[in-house]
C-alpha cells in the first residue's frame, strides 16, 4: 500500500507531492500537516494559552487575609440562638441528646406499633372487620341488656301532607 504523499523523485529534501499526480505535474504539495507537526503561530498560541491558565489558576488562590467578610450585625433572636446551640455547649447537648431519644422512639418505637397493629387489625382478626365492632342494632320492644330497659315504640307522626 502506497502513501498518498510521497517525496518527489530527485526533489530537495522536504519537498512533496500528491501520489496520485503524474511525474511530470508542475502542482507540487508540501507534506501533510501531521507530518510537520505545528506552525510557529500555533506554539505561540498554545504557549500563551497555557500561561494564561496558569495565571487563572494561581488567581484563584486565596491569600490568608481572604475572604475579607463584612462585620455581620447579630439580632436578639439570632444572637440567642448562636449563643444556646454553642458548639460544646451544654444546652447544644441537650437538645441532640433529646432529637436522638426522639427520632429512636418514633422510628424504632412508634411506627413498629402502627405497622404491627394495622395488620393484626386488619388480617389476623377471626371477626370481620377485625377489632372494629358494630353495635347491636335495637328495633322497639328490645331489652337493653346493660340497663334492663324496654326500647320504646317509635312515635311515627302523621303527616297531613
């Protein structure tokens, strides 16, 4: 297989053409551009991008006196605040040691016993509807059982309509 550029026979070196061309053709060609690697104009260009991205980068190097922050004026509220959860403070202590006995209860406690009662309620009880019972329906004439007492017939009032 045959490069498509090839030296010139009898040419100076560096000298190219097109493989493809006659021996006689005057068009001659300079070597392909991965040959040569790159132009001046494109070092100096490469180069000058590199140092300006050293640059940019050595920029964003904070010094020690940065970030220079404005003097922050604290409220009541949240001077209070920053004074009661102090880092090592003992109401900060406090109040992590309630969320935690808190969050334990209700994730490890709580929630467990509505799981666990929402099935036994609703699946392992033998009686429909589970643990829900319905009163007993009462028609007149009954006996209520807690109290002995007679259910009164019902009044129906006539309607003149």
């Amino acid at each position: 297989a045959r490069s498509r550029f090839q030296p010139v026979g009898g040419a100076k070196r560096g000298e190219w053409r097109a493989a493809s061309m006659s021996q006689g053709s005057e068009l001659q060609r300079g070597p392909p551009r991965a040959v040569l690697g790159y132009t001046p104009d494109e070092k100096l260009r490469l180069q000058q991008l590199r140092e300006l991205r050293r640059r940019w980068l050595k920029d964003q190097e904070l010094s020690p006196r940065e970030p220079v922050l404005p003097l922050r004026k604290v409220g009541l509220v949240e001077g209070f605040w920053e004074r009661f959860l102090q880092p090592g403070g003992f109401w900060r202590q406090q109040v992590f040691k309630t969320y935690n006995a808190g969050s334990f209860f209700f994730f490890r406690v709580l929630i467990p016993c509505w799981i666990t009662h929402y099935y036994v309620k609703y699946h392992l009880m033998s009686r429909p509807y589970g643990i829900v019972e319905v009163k007993p329906k009462l028609y007149p004439g009954d006996t209520i059982l807690e109290t002995g007492e007679v259910v009164p017939p019902m009044e129906i009032p006539s309607s003149h309509h």
